[in-house]
C-alpha cells in the first residue's frame, strides 16, 4: 500500500473483532514523517468506511511524527502511540481515532496527547489497554545521561492518569547505561509487563520490568 510522496512503513498491526485489519506506521509527506493508518477488510482490499478510502495520515508536531503501536478498544477505536518531534525535542505520542477514521475529540480535545518526560528525547514503542479502558505506553526516556525504561498511563479521556505513581509516569533505570521499552503487555490481573533491552559496559541484556497497578 502506497500512501505518502515517499517511504512508508508498517510498524504494528491489530485485529478489529471482526476480523478487520489495522496497521499503523509512518507516511513521508514530502517534507516530514506523519502517523498512518491503513485498514483492511478481510480480503486485503481497503476499507473504505475508514477515511473514504482506507488511509489516514496525522501530522503532529512541527518535524516527524512516527507511529510504532496499536491497539485496538473493545469499542473499536483506534489507538495508536509512538514519537512527534518539534525541533530537536521527541516526545510520548498518542492519537485515538473513532471508527470511522476521524479524530476523535474525545481524547484529550484534538484526538492528540502528547507527553514530555525527560529533556530532551522520550519514545513511544508499544500500547496496551486494560480492561477498564485505560491506556497505557512504553517506551524510552532520556534521564540527561542515558535511556531509561518509561510506562505512561492514560484516562479514558487522554489525561495522564495520577492513580499511577501520582503522575501517571514511571522510568526505570535498570543497567549502567541505556535502558529502552520495546514491548508492554497486560497481566489477567492488570499488573503491566514491558519487556526491551538493557545496556550494561559493552554488552546488551534482554530487560523485563513488571509495575504493579497503582505503582506505588
């Protein structure tokens, strides 16, 4: 599937219950990367209930935009996390669509939540949701000397959810050097496991982090 003026990518597929498929990645425009969605129906052709014609690309930020997760709600919105990037600052990125393709402006006021965490580069890797309807991201934040695991948890609403370590934000440093969060999952129970890599001197180390629910 061709979408934007250059290279696109898919990063992270879901299924919809009813077998539809969702794919999100990254689109070049021309000038910069945005967030993509492309959904299927069950014979590959695209969906054109979702945007008209299948496709939905969102520039946010003033620089890229790079979407590397979905998941989908048992409502069937759609939501997807990853990095914006305005000048030389990346940050938590999350976008939730309504079935049809729009924003949906229930989510936060725009559709578009992003979070600053460290200075200057936080990413956004992987998304979960609870069974409550809460959403939660992994990924990365810069501590000001090396990469730390990051877990962020969302209201239904798009507010950071401060049941969660009082800010709704957790890092991890689990090496001496770089940590990254590639992968979360959640427990039947609704403890959050996220899994990535972690650095120590000169070699790499698969890192497991488990937060209980409240982290506290």
């Amino acid at each position: 599937t061709a979408i934007g003026a250059g290279h696109d990518y898919g990063q992270s597929v879901a299924m919809q219950p009813d077998l539809r498929i969702v794919v999100a990645g990254i689109s070049f425009n021309g000038t910069d990367n945005d967030f993509a969605v492309v959904r299927y129906n069950t014979d590959g052709t695209l969906d054109n209930s979702f945007s008209t014609d299948g496709i939905v690309t969102t520039d946010i930020g003033t620089d890229a935009g790079h979407a590397r997760s979905v998941a989908i709600q048992p409502d069937g919105r759609i939501v997807v996390a990853g990095t914006s990037f305005n000048g030389d600052e990346g940050d938590i990125t999350v976008v939730r669509y309504n079935t049809d393709g729009t924003l949906d402006n229930s989510f936060s006021a725009d559709g578009i939540v992003i979070t600053p965490i460290g200075t200057p580069y936080d990413s956004g890797q992987s998304v979960a949701m609870q069974p409550d309807g809460r959403i939660v991201v992994a990924g990365t934040s810069f501590n000001g000397i090396d990469d730390d695991i990051a877990v962020v948890r969302y209201n239904m609403d798009g507010t950071v959810d401060n049941s969660f370590s009082a800010d709704g934000i957790v890092t991890t440093n689990i090496g001496t050097h770089h940590d990254y969060g590639n992968s979360v999952v959640m427990q039947p129970d609704g403890q959050i496991v996220v899994a990535g890599t972690s650095f120590k001197g000169t070699g790499a180390d698969l890192g497991l982090v488990r937060d209980t629910l409240d982290r506290t």
